[in-house]
C-alpha cells in the first residue's frame, strides 16, 4: 500500500512539470460606444501576462480611424485621462482595462458598429507578439458586461 501512495505521489509531482505553461493572452474584451455620436468609444479588457514581462504598444481594428492607449487617474480637482505609449504586463499577472482607469479610446468608430455587435481587435506587444480577440459592444447608458 505505502509503495502505491508513493508511486502514486511521484507520478503527480512528475506530470506537474508537464502542466502547460500561461501563455499572454486578452480576455473580457467589450467595447462601450459613445453617447454622442462622432465622440470616441472606449474598449476595456484584461491582460494575463505570459511567462516573460511584456510591452503591449498598440491595440487596433478596423473598425475606427484611430485608437489610442489611454489611462485614467483621480486627482485632487477630479480626474485626469492621458495617453500613454506602451503599458507594461509583468509575467504571470493580469492588467486590467477597465472604466476610471487605462482603456483603449476608439476614435471615429465606423457607423455600422452597433450595440450587440463585436469588433475584432488586434493587440500588439514590443517582442511583435500579436492576439486578436474579439469585444462585445454595448451603448453608452448600459452597464458594463457580467463579470467585467
């Protein structure tokens, strides 16, 4: 019996090296559209960092003039919102893209974008790593999509 149990824990502590190891990736994806039309929309989003650091640089699709990677912070008069450059991902942890915080901004979102649609986005990292993930879209009074 003990020689069983011990095969037995052995076998386990072998086959964890053979786990797969987390890859970067995108998930939780949504786009929330303006309330005035011809104002940006803002995508939202979060990223799970693979087993290196990473530098996400640019978020696109095709469905917008222009996108810029921005982040949103409170102040003592209120709230500032600036562009940023890259975003850093640090191995093995997550970096939200949520309301009051960073976010992508969609600038000139094509008029056949509507609500309960999805847009495609294409993530691009410094190392030229590239994810395309899809995001549900919502209008500018609904609430945010369940679990993000």
């Amino acid at each position: 019996m003990f020689r069983a149990a011990a095969a037995l824990a052995i076998a386990a502590a072998a086959l964890t090296g053979c786990a797969p190891e987390k890859q970067l990736s995108i998930s939780d994806a949504w786009v929330r559209l303006a309330a005035v039309e011809g104002r940006p929309a803002a995508a939202y989003f979060t990223i799970h960092g693979g087993p290196q650091d990473a530098t996400l640089v640019s978020v696109r699709t095709d469905m917008a003039v222009r996108t810029e990677l921005h982040e949103s912070k409170a102040t003592q008069g209120g709230m500032t919102m600036d562009a940023v450059d890259q975003v850093p991902v640090p191995a093995l942890q997550q970096v939200q893209f949520a309301p009051g915080g960073k976010h992508a901004m969609l600038f000139n979102v094509n008029s056949a974008v509507k609500p309960g649609g999805s847009l495609t986005f294409i993530f691009t990292f410094a190392d030229a790593t590239r994810i395309q993930q899809n995001a549900r879209v919502i209008a500018a009074g609904d609430p945010a999509p369940a679990g993000k």
